[in-house]
C-alpha cells in the first residue's frame, strides 16, 4: 500500500490527512486506498465506515485530517503487489479521483514543495534564528510560484488562512461532518475543522 517517505511518520495521521509518497502517483493516496476504518466518535460510540456505513464520516477519513472527527482504531486498506524491485511511478495525473471525492482537495496540483531546515543539536539560539530567518525567506521567493493551497499534514502555525489552504472548497462540507459526529467540539486544537 502506498505509505509516506518517512519511516518515523505514524499511519494513522498520515491516512487521515492524505498519504503523499513514493507511489502515490501510481497508486493514489494512503487514504485513496482505505476501504474502511473504524472510528471511536466524540459520544463515544465505535463506528465503521466506509462507503456504506457513515459514507460522510469515511469522506472526511480521507484528507480531513488527523483530530477531527474522532479517533481511529483500525484501518483496512487495499494492497498492491510489490516485486522484488520497486519502481518509482512519475506519470500525470497523479490521481484520477476528483478533489471532491474525498476530502483530499488537492488533486489538481502539479507537484508539492516542502521547505526544511536543520541545525546541530546544541547550536545557539541566534544560529537558530537565521535557520529559521532564512527558511521564511525562501517560503516567501515561492509565493509567486506556489497555488497558495497547503497540505493539512504539513500542518503550519503562521498559516492565517488555513482552511482555504488545506480543505479548498470541501471546507464546508467537513463542518457539516463536524456537527454531526462531534457537535460539541470534543475533539479540537487551534486548527481543528
Ligand atoms: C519527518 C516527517 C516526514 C513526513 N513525511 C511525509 C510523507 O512522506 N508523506 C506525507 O503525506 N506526510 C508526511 N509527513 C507528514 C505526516 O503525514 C503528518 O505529520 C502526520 O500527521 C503524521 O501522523 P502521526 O500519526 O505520525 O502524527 P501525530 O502527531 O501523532 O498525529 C497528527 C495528528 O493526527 C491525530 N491523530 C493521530 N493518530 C490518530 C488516530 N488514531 N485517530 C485520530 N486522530 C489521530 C493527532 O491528534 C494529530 O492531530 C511527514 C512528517 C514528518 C515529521
């Protein structure tokens, strides 16, 4: 099944947001590939869903995000063969689903740029600022160049206008899940839908 590109990242954040890796391109999303997952709900009922059962909670699984809608116990997903060699798939366009199928949005985008910076353990703080300082400075020369959509898993703090740039027009209908499953907004964090 497609995974990310990092071994340290968890499944289950990493389905719920999207699933970006290697063969996505080939193979669709980690949450493209969900054929049903269980989820512990805010009123504390376990629910199944898939495109039957809860068919708009199983939407929202899909590219909603990690800590939304409720707790996900367990997750079954469709496989794919994997020979002895693996081949890495760079065709457009890099899914077939529509950006509304599930709550993925961003369908269309040609490709994803992540800007990263590291540093030694123990640098000083002022070492760290011009890390900092100059990733700012290369995210803001790309302005021009980039969608202004963001990926809901690379989530980003300074981001003011969140919920355009992760969920694009499927915003509303995830606050329309959210008030359904979790009216009471158990399940929050300053990003939350
Ligand atoms: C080093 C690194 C590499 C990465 N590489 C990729 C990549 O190749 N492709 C890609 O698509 N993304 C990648 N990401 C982003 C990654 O998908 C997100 O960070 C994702 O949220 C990680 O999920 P987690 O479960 O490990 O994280 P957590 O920090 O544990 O969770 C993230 C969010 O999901 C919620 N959550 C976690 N578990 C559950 C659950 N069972 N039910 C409900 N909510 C839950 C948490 O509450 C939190 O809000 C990378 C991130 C890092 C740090």
């Amino acid at each position: 099944m497609p995974g990310g590109s990092c071994p340290t990242v968890g499944i289950a954040g990493l389905t719920l947001g999207g699933g970006v890796g290697v063969v996505s391109r080939a193979y669709g999303l980690t949450s493209d590939n969900v054929q049903s997952l269980q989820v512990v709900t805010a009123d504390g009922q376990v629910r199944t869903c898939n495109s039957s059962t809860n068919a708009d909670l199983f939407w929202a699984c899909r590219g909603g995000g990690g800590g939304n809608f409720g707790v996900a116990t367990s997750f079954t997903f469709t496989t794919h063969p994997a020979g002895e060699i693996i081949l890495f798939f760079l065709s457009w366009p890099w899914s077939q689903a529509a950006p509304g199928a599930t709550a993925f949005v961003h369908r269309n985008a040609l490709f994803q740029a992540q800007y990263t910076t590291t540093w030694p353990v123990g640098s000083a703080p002022a070492a760290v600022s011009r890390q900092h300082a100059w990733q700012q400075s290369y995210w803001q020369s790309m302005r021009p160049y980039a969608s202004g959509q963001a990926y809901q898993n690379y989530i980003d703090p300074a981001l003011t206008n969140w919920r355009q740039a992760y969920y694009g027009a499927n915003y509303t209908r995830l606050t329309q899940v959210k008030a359904t499953y979790d009216p009471d907004r158990v399940f929050t964090f300053p990003q939350a839908v």
